[in-house]
C-alpha cells in the first residue's frame, strides 16, 4: 500500500511541474501568464497618481510661447578686435662669431726619432727659447736588439740563388736580409742570441750546415719630441731652431 501512495506522490509532483513549466498548454492546461505588458496594461489612470510627499503648490510649467521673432536664430557677437598695436621691430640678426682666439688654436705637433746625442742639443735649445717646461716633452723610446739565423754573405747572386734552391730542397723557411749583412738569408728573427742559438741547433737537424746566429739590429734608445698644445706662434720657435732639429720637421700628432 505504502508503495502505491509513493508512486501517487511521484507521479503528482512530475504533473505539477509539467504543469507550471507550461508543458501541458498545449492540451488547454497552464498557469495564467502575468508579464511586464499585462500589469502596464491593468493599471487603472496611472495618470492620476501623485507623490504624497511632492510639494501641493507645484504647478506643471507651460511650454514657452515662442515668437516669429524669437524662433529666429540668434547670431553670436562678432569677437572684439584686439586694439591696434605698434609694428615691434624685427629681431636683431645673430652675431658672427667670434674669431678664433690663440687659445682655440692649440693643438698637438711632434717630431722625431732623435738620437741620444741629438735629444741632448734639442733639450738646450728649447730650453733657451724660453717655451714654458710644459709645453713640451722629448719621449724615450728604446728598441730592442734583433738577432738572426743568418747564411752569407755571399759573393754574387748566383751563389746566393743556389743556397735558396737548397733549403727549398730542406723545406727551410727563408728571407732575403739588407744592411751589412747582405747579401744573405735568415732563417728566423729572435729577440735575444738564447733563442737564435736554440733555433740554429734546430736548422742544424735539419740539414743545415753552414747557418750561424748575427745580431741583425743593436740595441737603441730613440727619442720624440713632442709639443702637446702649443699655440702658433710657439710652433713657429720651435720649427724655426734650424740645427737642433737635426732635418726633422714637426708634424700633427696621432
């Protein structure tokens, strides 16, 4: 019995949703439909209907009695005309610019290599142009000494062409030297005679059997004259020394 009323209480509750959810309209059976147009429409004058708390003295205004004359449309005032002023005059034009100074005109000037004995006479020189001690410089410079793997020197070029096709033959690398070793070879430049020794020793298991070490340049110390802001007119001291600047001539530095 308890099984038959649960059914009975299922199957009322399936039926009223079909009911309200509007599945049933289409066999006359459905909720009435209230939406917004169906209260608009059952009100009763709305238009008689006033606020309880609107003031009672109100009185709705009257649309405004326009004129031919006011329908017109109204043309805004011409802008004041700002008064009369002066012409200003025209601005001045830019000056020149100025003319280069001495100081502007510095620059840096340099000669050189001198020797020892040369810097030594260049120093005295300059020291009684009267230049100031800081406008200018003698820079030391020292190269160091070169040594050589050296073949020669040879008697003629003919000689000297057959020891090339030998060490071609011995895949021994060569340069042609000048100076007062020439004409000769070197088989290699060093910096010190330890290391051409050594490289002499190699040239020997290679085949070579008549190379020895030369120094190929001595040991020197060099110097550069260097103004680095003079002006002209100092330039001009300096350039016009004569046997002080041992042929040298100044030019822009670096």
């Amino acid at each position: 019995m308890l099984k038959w009323v649960i059914w009975l209480l299922v199957l009322a509750n399936a039926g009223y949703f079909a009911w309200s959810q509007g599945y049933l309209a289409s066999m006359g059976y459905a909720p009435p439909q209230v939406r917004e147009p169906d209260r608009l429409n059952a009100q009763i004058k709305p238009e008689a209907q006033r606020l309880l708390n609107a003031p009672r003295d109100t009185v709705p205004e009257s649309p405004a009695i326009t004129t031919p004359a006011a329908q017109r449309e109204i043309e805004p005032a011409a802008p004041a005309l700002p008064p009369e002023t002066e012409p200003r005059p025209p601005a001045p034009a830019a000056e020149p610019p100025a003319i280069e100074t001495a100081e502007a005109a510095r620059a840096c000037w340099q000669a050189g290599a001198f020797t020892e004995s040369q810097a030594d006479g260049l120093r005295a020189a300059l020291t009684l142009t009267g230049l100031p001690a800081s406008s200018w410089q003698l820079i030391e410079s020292r190269s160091s000494g070169r040594w050589i793997v050296y073949m020669g020197r040879y008697d003629n070029e003919e000689q000297l062409e057959r020891k090339k096709a030998e060490l071609r033959e011995l895949k021994v690398a060569f340069r042609e030297v000048s100076g007062g070793l020439s004409p000769g070879l070197a088989l290699g430049t060093y910096s010190s005679d330890a290391s051409a020794q050594q490289a002499l020793q190699e040239v020997a298991r290679a085949g070579v059997r008549t190379a020895r070490v030369a120094q190929e340049r001595a040991e020197s110390r060099n110097f550069t004259l260097r103004l680095p802001s003079v002006t002209p007119a100092q330039r001009r001291t300096v350039a016009s020394l004569g046997a002080p600047l041992a042929g040298k001539s100044l030019q822009p530095c670096n």
